[in-house]
C-alpha cells in the first residue's frame, strides 16, 4: 500500500470511527433520509438553513466503514456553504468517483467547493459495487437540498 493510500485510509477510518456532526438538530431544520437496498446502508441529516446557505448539519445512520465515512465528510465540508456551492461539491464528488484511474476531476484552480478529505474516498472507484456506499450520503444530501430550495 503506497503512503497516499494509507494516508487516504486513516482519513476514511478517523470519519467513521469518529463521525462528525452525529445527533440531529433542534428547532427548525430540513430532514431527509437515504437508503442503499443493495446492503442496508442507511444515512439521514438534518439541515438548517438560514436564507441559502447551511449554518449547522447533524447527521444518523448505520452502515459500512464506507458509507458512514462519506457522510462525517461531507457534513463537515458543507456547513457555512450555500446551495450553489453545495450542489457543485456534489457534482465534483460525483465526477471524482466516476472518472478513470488516473485522470484527475478536481481541478484545485477552478472556483467553487474543493473537496478536501473527500479525496480520500476516490480509492472506492476500485470497488464499483462501493460506489453506491459512497454515494448515499451524497444522494441524502441531493434529496434534503431539493426541499430546503422548496422551502425557501
């Protein structure tokens, strides 16, 4: 296993070990829940937003090493951002775990979300059938935004 590829796995195990912004919210807030049938995979969150931009985020689940990891991950790297910025972390993580070996989708000079520890989860690519572990917290996150946008 080369040095990057343990760095990345100390990072995925860290998040799921350690999961930040575990709980839910109080007070007015966006729920939605997600569920990967194929294993079992269950991810919910919470979102409170203040006009578009999320100010806090909890979430729940049970699941893999994998599925939970994305999760503490991406509510880390959302709060603070609004909805375009959230929707273009989305489309880059999406992009990050589709692409070829080898090919890079994060661009750290284009504008936006940069995605940060959720690099540690473009490994995953390796195992096509994780893609979808990965992918839950993200598909959760897509479903609680399209609310909050109807809220708004």
């Amino acid at each position: 296993m080369s040095p990057l590829d343990e760095l990345y796995r100390e990072v995925i195990l860290d998040h799921y070990r350690n999961p930040r912004h575990r709980g839910s919210l109080n007070g007015p807030h966006v729920h939605a829940e997600g569920l990967n049938p194929s294993c079992g995979d269950e991810f919910a969150l919470d979102l409170s937003v203040e006009g578009d931009t999320i100010t806090d985020v909890a979430i729940q689940g049970q699941g893999c090493s994998i599925s939970q990891a994305s999760g503490s991950m991406m509510a880390d790297a959302i709060v603070g951002r609004n909805f375009d910025e959230v929707e273009d972390m989305i489309r880059k993580f999406r992009l990050m775990m589709t692409i070829d070996e080898g090919d890079n989708p994060v661009d750290p000079e284009r504008p936006g979300a940069v995605l940060g520890d959720l690099e540690a989860l473009q490994g995953v690519r390796k195992f096509p059938v994780r893609i979808k572990c990965a992918d839950l917290a993200w598909t959760t996150l897509t479903d609680a935004l399209a609310k909050a946008r109807a809220n708004a």
